[in-house]
C-alpha cells in the first residue's frame, strides 16, 4: 500500500510511518518546514517538503499520484491564531481531498477532534472555538468530494507508550485520555478495512484491543 500523509512530522504522523513502513508500505510524510525532513526519513518513509497553506491542487496532485490513501494529519499547532486554524485545519484538508479526487486515490482518513459537534464552552477561548469549527467545517467539506472519508476523531492525547486498549465508536463515548501510539495502531487498522468507509468514529482509552474495538465498531 502506498500512503501519502499530510502533515508527516506531527507526532501521531511520525508514530503512524514507523508502524507502516515497518510492515512494508510504502510511504511519504508532507511536511511545510524542511528542517524536519530527516525525522521522517528516520521512520523509513519518504519526505516531500511542500506547503500546504501556499500551493496548489495540481501540485499537490502531482505528489499523490499512485497513492492508495492519503491521511490528513496536519494542524496549525499550538500557538497559532484562529485564521490559522481555518487555512490549517480546514482548507488543506479540503485541499487535499480535491488533489485526491484528481490524482484518483481512493481512500481519505482525517484526524480530527471530539467535541466539534457541540458549541465550545464557555470561557474555551476564540483560537479553541476556531479550531472545533475548522475541524467541523473540513468533516463536511471533505465528505463532500469523491473521496472515500473515515474521519478519526481522538480524545485528549498523551505520549504514553500505546497499551492496545481503547474504545472506539460513533460519537458519544466517555472522554478518556488515549495514547498517539495507539492513535497510530487504530489508523493502519483503518486503513485496512474497506468497511470503515464512510464512518466517523470516536477513540479514547478503554478495555478493549484495536483489533477488538474496530470490530466492534464496525457491528454497530
């Protein structure tokens, strides 16, 4: 399988290549900023420097090509500001999608958030609400192309080292910390299973085993 991954040096992104690569895919990590191209590289996948918020469909096109799946998990990041969040967050996710559709890959999976269907609370600050609604705004807008979309959506993150227990289901679940390991674990399961089509599920920390969890999920 050949993955292109957008946002290839976030944390969940490098966790993910190491896990692919390691069973033989093939594949490429996007990045913006080419001091990082060696991190990538280190997890056996390839690097392309290219700036999602300054470039343009048919040359992200020509990067996607032969692809069977492309995952979107870029972020403006911590300390940006709410436009960012909106050129970040929502508008290269939907430029991928529209690169996707026109160089024919198949499948799309999207990381986004918990707590994008509900209004922030309170007090949550503007960069926050701006980036639940870029979050939403991307699930809509992407389902919308001719891609094939599995969004992810995990709770709050941790670095702990990925224990094989999570909960994993349609939007609702009780909020438990989960691991980028694991986060990692549950996508290559995605990418796996062409009934995962379509879906938008939650992931938190839980009892149960990624294997275990999907089918689970898949059930429902």
């Amino acid at each position: 399988m050949r993955v292109v991954i957008a946002g290839g040096h976030g944390k969940i992104a490098l966790r993910l290549e190491r896990l692919l690569t390691e069973r033989g895919d093939q594949v490429v990590g996007v990045v913006r900023n080419p001091d990082h191209v060696t991190e990538v590289r280190a997890t056996g996948a390839e690097a392309e420097v290219l700036d999602l918020e300054h470039t343009d469909v048919a040359t992200l096109t020509a990067r996607l090509t032969g692809a069977d799946a492309v995952v979107f998990a870029a972020g403006a990041g911590p300390g940006s500001d709410a436009a960012r969040k909106d050129t970040v967050d929502r508008a290269a996710a939907v430029l991928l999608a529209d690169a996707a559709v026109a160089a024919g890959v198949p499948r799309y999976l999207m990381i986004s958030s918990t707590g994008v269907d509900t209004p922030p609370t309170a007090g949550s600050g503007e960069v926050w609400a701006a980036y639940l609604r870029a979050k939403k705004a991307a699930e809509v807008e992407v389902a919308q192309r001719a891609v094939t979309l599995t969004v992810l959506r995990p709770g709050p993150l941790t670095d702990d080292p990925p224990a094989d227990r999570v909960a994993l289901g349609p939007p609702g679940l009780a909020r438990a910390a989960v691991s980028r390991g694991d986060v990692a674990a549950v996508l290559v399961a995605l990418l796996d299973e062409p009934a995962a089509a379509g879906l938008t599920l939650e992931l938190m920390g839980g009892s149960s085993t990624v294997a275990e969890a999907l089918a689970g999920a898949l059930a429902r």
